[in-house]
C-alpha cells in the first residue's frame, strides 16, 4: 500500500470517528439507563385491592401521567439538550485533558523515581538486615523449647 493511500484511510477513520450514524431507533445502545429512568404509570402509583378509583378516573390519571411525562421530557431536552451535551462535552474534554496531560505523566513519573528509590531500598536490606536476622536465626535455632505437665 502506498504512503498516500495510507494517509487517506487514516483521514478516513478519523473521519468516521467523529462524524459517525447515530441510531434514532435504539438510544441506549449499551443499556445505560435500563433500570434508572425507565418509569411507567405502574411503577408509581398504583391501587390495592378495596381501594379502587372510578374507572373513569384512572384511565384519565393514566393517560395524563404518560402524556405530561413524554412531553415535559420532549419540552425539557429541546430547551436544555444541547446545552447540557455542550456542558457534558467541554466536562469530559477536560476530565480527559487532564488525565492524558497532568494524570499519567504524574504516575509514570512517580514510577520512574520510586523504582530508584526500590533499588536502593532492596540494596540496604540486602546488606545490613539480611545478615543480621541470619544470625539471629542461627541463634535462635538451638533454642529447644519442653512442655511438661504438672500434676
């Protein structure tokens, strides 16, 4: 493959990474919000037995439940959608930002310099504890401990 081609297929992934088809059917591909926001009439109120309502009334309840739900939600997301995916956008610019340029570099850093200072830990074990438990071993060893029973 030539060094043009390459250059256009990478432009061409790049591309399709930020201007990819979003599905309008399925709005919750990865289940997100699957068991949080899924609220129906029957999840909030709802009659036990004795207690019934008319008829009437609890189809008017129903319908103006579902109805004032589904519109408040359409009014509410026109109004503040794009501003809070602006807001939610620049949050997780930032929060990536930060991890790519301040986070990770900080952590490599503090491996780099604490793998030194482990070497030179493990060296000064090395020479003077080492030793000195070995000898307090070799001490120990003939230490012989008898339990006897007295009656």
């Amino acid at each position: 493959m030539m060094a043009e081609e390459r250059t256009d297929l990478e432009a061409q992934i790049v591309k399709d990474i930020h201007f990819k088809e979003i599905d309008l059917v399925n709005r919750d591909p990865k289940n997100i919000n699957e068991d949080i926001v899924k609220v129906d009439f029957e999840d909030v109120i709802a009659e036990p037995v004795g207690t019934y309502s008319f008829d009437s009334v609890w189809k008017v309840s129903y319908t103006t439940f579902t109805v004032s739900k589904y519109w408040c939600y359409r009014l509410l997301s026109t109004l503040l959608g794009v501003p809070l995916a602006l807001l939610w956008g620049f949050l997780f610019a930032c929060i990536s930002f930060c991890h790519i340029w301040a986070v990770v570099p900080c952590i490599k850093s503090y491996l780099i310099e604490i793998q030194c200072i482990s070497h030179i830990y493990s060296l000064c074990i090395r020479t003077f504890c080492n030793p000195l438990f070995a000898a307090l071993g070799q001490v120990c060893s003939n230490i012989k401990v008898m339990l006897r029973k007295e009656v």
